[in-house]
C-alpha cells in the first residue's frame, strides 16, 4: 500500500468518525429535548393532582346526607314525569292508529 491510498484511507476513516459522532451528537440532543417536555408534562400533572386533591379535601365535608336525599328526589320525581309521558305518548300513539284505521276505511268505501 503506498501513501496516496493511506492518506485516503484515513480521509475516509475521519469522514465516517465525524458522521458517526455528529449523528449521535443528534440523537442525544433529541433525547435531551424528549426530556425536558417529559419534565415539563410531568410538572403539569403533579399541578393538576394538587389541584384535584385540594377540591376532593375541600368537598370531603360538604356533601350530606341531606344533599343526597335531595339529589334522590329529583330523580324520583323525573321518572314519574318521565313514566306519565311514556303513557301519553302510548295514548297519542293508539289515537293515532284508529284515526289512520277510520281514514283507510272511509277510503276503502
């Protein structure tokens, strides 16, 4: 091997180094970017946990059992209505059919 191909060589060997340390020089600064927005998401969480335990220690001593008695009749009193309307409903239903009944028959004749 003379001296042209060693210099060659070694132009090829340094080119494929500086490849090699710029492309990791690229995935380490991309990890460290990965991390810094892991660390900022994680901050958002750890707030919004706070946030949600100091509500939850907050309501721990409101809610009362009068508060669910209330909430109870409420819903009670919505299923009635909601059970008269299924009924009126039935009827206007049945008015229907024998009104459609008396129309095709008035039609037949």
């Amino acid at each position: 091997m003379d001296i042209e191909n060693t210099r060659l060589l070694l132009q090829v060997l340094n080119m494929v180094g500086t490849v090699v340390i710029g492309c990791w020089m690229y995935l380490e600064k991309r990890n460290d970017k990965t991390n810094v927005r892991i660390d900022a998401l994680t901050g958002r969480v750890e707030q919004a946990d706070r946030a949600l335990m100091e509500i939850k220690g907050a309501a721990q001593g409101q809610l009362r059992l009068d508060d669910l008695t209330k909430v109870y009749d409420r819903i009670n009193g919505i299923d009635r209505k909601l059970s008269e309307m299924t009924g009126e409903f039935r009827g206007v239903s049945d008015t229907l059919k024998l009104l459609v009944n008396k129309i095709t028959e008035k039609g037949l004749q």
